[in-house]
C-alpha cells in the first residue's frame, strides 16, 4: 500500500483467514453461558451465483469429501438459492457435533477459494438458538475475515440489543467485525 493510497483513505483488502472458523466451537461455549443460545448443527456458505462446467466440478469434489464422512445424519450438503439470487452450500449435523460443521464449512471455502471461486465467496454462518426458538447466526464475512451476530425477528427486523449484547459476549473469542454497516441482513438464509 503506498502513500497515494493512505492519504485517499484506501485500505487493503483483509486476506481471508478460514482458519478463524475454526474458533466457533470455543465462542459457541460463551454464547451459551451468556444467553443461552445453543447450536442447531446447521451452517452455510454463501456466494455469488457461479455456473459452468467447472463449478460442478468443484461442487462434486466437496460433495464426495464430505459424503465420506460416514457419522453424517442426512445428505452432505444441499445447495439451495435464496430469494435474492445467492447459491448457498448448506450442510446439517446433530446440534452436539459443532467441530464437525465447522469442519464441513471450512472444507466449501476451501475448495471453492483454492479452485479460483474466492471471489464469489461472501460468508459463512452457523445456527444457532434459545428454548423459546429464537434464532441467532454467527455470520462470518470471508472477504474481511471477521464475524458479526444476526438475529432475526418476525417482519424482517432484527434484534439489534441481542446482537449487541452477543458481540460484546465474544469479543474475546472471535474477531468481531467493528463496523456496524458491514452487519448485512442475511434475510431467508439457509441454516437460519
């Protein structure tokens, strides 16, 4: 980065960090501690819609790591689109087995960044809720490498005091993205 860049406010964009994933299962233990918020054993992995000979390719390649996962309760992964047009790789687990989702996440990134789709990957998130079946998801936002709260609520509103309160729960255990903008809704996600 040079001065040119400094003095136009120009920043360099954060290398992606997938290994951060793997802090979840830790923050997971937090989380419930601090508001009772439990796994579900859901997560996804969104990108930007990608067609093509190659992107099968990939997908089959993801599809066969993890199909030989033989613990595994129902299909691998599933790929779904939401309404807004973004492919989502999901994958299912029982709530209990959190290292192993975030395994499952960690192998979609992977496979879809070594294999040039890196810059259709927008983020990661994991399941998560309370007794009275209120969700939460921990987004993970590949191209800063950090991780915000989303909370839902009926109507498309969230619940920006829960969200608040999660972020400064896990302030030590995972790098939270700081500014408040980049908490994008992630509205019809798959895994939430």
């Amino acid at each position: 980065m040079g001065l040119l860049d400094t003095l136009l406010g120009r920043t360099k964009p954060v290398a992606p960090d997938l290994d951060r994933l793997f802090a979840l299962p830790s923050a997971a233990v937090t989380l419930q501690a601090a508001t009772s918020f439990t796994p579900t054993g859901v997560g996804s992995v969104c990108f930007a819609s990608v067609e093509g000979a190659e992107f099968t390719r990939v997908h089959d390649e993801v599809r066969e790591l993890l199909d030989a996962d033989t613990g595994r309760t129902g299909p691998p992964i599933a790929f779904e689109r939401d309404d807004y047009g973004y492919s989502w790789l999901v994958s299912r687990r029982n709530p209990d087995e959190l290292p192993a989702l975030v395994s499952d996440l960690h192998a979609v990134n992977t496979a879809l960044h070594d294999n040039g789709f890196g810059p259709q990957l927008l983020c990661s998130l994991a399941g998560f809720e309370n007794r009275e079946g209120r969700r939460l998801a921990l987004v993970y936002l590949y191209k800063r490498g950090t991780f915000y709260p989303f909370a839902p609520l009926a109507g498309q509103r969230r619940d920006n005091a829960l969200e608040l309160q999660v972020r400064a729960a896990l302030a030590d255990d995972l790098r939270i993205e700081q500014d408040l903008s980049r908490w994008f809704p992630v509205w019809g996600a798959p895994g939430l």
